[in-house]
C-alpha cells in the first residue's frame, strides 16, 4: 500500500477524518427508486472514465498499452480504478491518460494517489483540478444480497462505450470479492458496479473463463467478479465520499502448523497424509492468505484451499519417515498468515 504526495500529512489527515465521518448513511434519507439502465446511462456516462496507461520499461525499452474503466467520486476529480491496470514496477515509468463518458473523448492527464496492490485498487486524481467534475452516488454494498440487480458501466475491448445488465451470484469469492453473471471483458477492470437504485457499490475486477461439463461436451463460461466498495474503504475516505458505506477493517490472523511424522518402525519408509482445518474469526471471512514456511523436510502435496464462503481453510499435506534401520523423520512447521475482512451482512 503507498501513498503518493502530499505524504506523511495526507497520512495523518486521513486517519482524522475517519474519526469524524459516521459509518452510515442517515436512517431518514428516503431510498433511491429503482433506475432503468437507459436512466443509468444518461445520470452517469459523464462520470465514467476511459484509462488508458502506457508503461515504458527504462531498461529495456519495452512498452506496453494497458486499458482499463474508473469513475469520478467528486468535483475534484478524484477517479477510482483496478490497481492492475495503472500499477507501474521496477524501472516502469507509467504514464495515464483519461476521457469521461467516452474512449474517443478528450484525453486528460491523471496522478496516482493512492494504491493498493493487496485489494487491486487504485486512486487517481485528474491534473486538470480547474474542472468540476460529474462523479456517480456512492451505495451502501453491505445491503446488497444474492440475486439482487446489478448494472456495469465501461470501455471493454475496443468498444467506444459499454452497459450491461445482470445479478449478484454471491458475496463469496478470493480477496472478498463477489460473483456476478455480468459480462465483464478486458477494459472494464475498474469500472463501477450499480445496484437497482443507481448507486456505485463495487467496482470491477475481472472475468475469468472456466470449463463446464455438459454431457459429452465442455463449454465455456464466464465466471465475473467484483469487489464491493466497503474493502476500498481508505480510498473512499481520502476522498471524501466515505460517509455512505461501513468501512471494512481488514485484520491480519495467523495460523499454525507443527507436525512431525516420526519412524513407524518399517522395513520401508512410510508416508501419511495429514490435515488441518481453520475457521475464521467470527464475524469474519478470509479473503488471501500466504503460507510462511519456518522449517520443513520430506513434505509432498501441500495444499491451502479456502472454502467457496471464506469461513474456513484446509490445509492438506503429506509426510514421510524412515525405516527401522534409519528412523529419519519428516515435519512441517509453519505458518499460514491470512487477511480476513468482515462478512457481509
């Protein structure tokens, strides 16, 4: 996570602000009514930015075109997108180009003011601060349930404009994201997620192709996913437009294994298989996780899976030991170090 100018103080001013906003929207605010998509598009397009990165590798030369969708929170210009779309690297200078409501609009510079590379969310702010900005409503995603209507904005492939229509799937998925059967291609990473009243309440992180078994055939199809906006919470703040939405406070939880597999006292050596299962805290999922291994010898097939509603983990693995003649032992000792971030409601 890294913050770029104004640094420290933007640090320290971020951190008051939290303390002053309330976590919720007003319980005598009436509710939205529901929005058609055609009335989606003509409240919002101007809003929704088309982001275009040129990365230029200093050492070898090497550029490379990355494509993407944001969307304007306020007046001022600030812009939130997928981290991975304008992240930059080792001796990669980046370079960010945007145009709002349109990819063939007029292209404005953008700065990077905030990342964070753990949740793939990135916040940009226009150069150009003499422009008042049209931004989207920001949403409470911690209403939102399975089955519930869900509208995309953004600039996929080489298409001028883009919306669609479809439904949450489910509020489960790796880093807390949510499925969805919206159709999200390449160039829409980033872009806004709307619930059935017009209001942002994720954005875009991506879609991946995955095989079905029908019968005698395989097809293909699409599994999408979102993240809500309650993880981007800091981004929000910083921005000021984190008045609407619970912010999610990420905790880190660390698991341990210590296993030793000692002789069994055969004419072989000898393997077994082991496992071990972790719940999350309560009130929690998991959304990543790293395995942090601090010693370990004559382990095979070691495997971390978190179940699809991120209440738990297993771990699996084997271990092998000696003959009689030798007694050589096998162990694992290690950690597994998770960040988990409140279930949704």
């Amino acid at each position: 996570m890294r913050f770029s100018a104004p640094g420290a103080y933007a640090r320290l001013l971020l951190i008051a602000v939290a303390g002053m906003l309330p976590a919720v929207a007003s319980a005598e605010d009436p509710p939205p009514l529901p929005v058609t998509l055609p009335d989606l598009v003509k409240n919002n397009r101007s809003a929704v930015v088309s982001i275009q990165a040129q990365k230029a590798n200093s050492q070898t030369g090497a550029v490379v075109n990355e494509r993407g969708t944001g969307f304007v929170l306020n007046t001022s210009g600030y812009v939130l997108t997928a981290d991975h779309v304008v992240v930059g690297g080792p001796d990669v200078d980046v370079q960010i180009l945007g145009s709002a409501g349109s990819r063939e609009g007029t292209k404005e510079g953008l700065d990077v003011v905030f990342e964070n590379s753990q949740i793939d969310v990135a916040l940009l702010k226009f150069k150009n601060t003499a422009v008042v900005r049209s931004p989207v409503k920001i949403g409470n995603p911690w209403v939102m349930q399975d089955g519930d209507a869900l509208y995309v904005l953004g600039f996929p492939g080489d298409e001028e404009w883009y919306s669609g229509a479809g439904t949450l799937s489910a509020r489960s998925g790796p880093k807390g994201s949510w499925s969805t059967d919206l159709v999200l291609d390449v160039g829409t990473s980033g872009g806004p997620v709307f619930n059935r009243s017009g209001e942002v309440i994720a954005f875009v992180w991506g879609g991946a192709k995955r095989s079905v078994q029908g019968g005698a055939a395989t097809e293909t199809s699409r599994l999408s996913r979102i993240i809500p906006l309650n993880l981007a919470g800091e981004l929000l703040i910083y921005a000021g437009v984190g008045k609407s939405i619970e912010i999610a406070s990420a905790q880190q939880v660390t698991y341990s294994i210590d296993e030793t597999l000692v002789s069994q006292m055969q004419l072989q050596p000898v393997t077994k298989s082991f496992q071990a299962i972790f719940k999350a805290k309560e009130g929690f999922v998991i959304a990543d996780h790293r395995l942090v291994s601090k010693s370990a010898t004559r382990v095979t097939n070691l495997q971390t899976v978190v179940a699809p509603d991120g209440k738990s983990m297993k771990v699996t693995y084997n271990l092998t030991s000696g003959p009689v003649y030798d007694q050589w032992r096998g162990w694992l000792d290690a950690d597994i170090v998770t960040r988990q971030v409140p279930e949704a409601h």
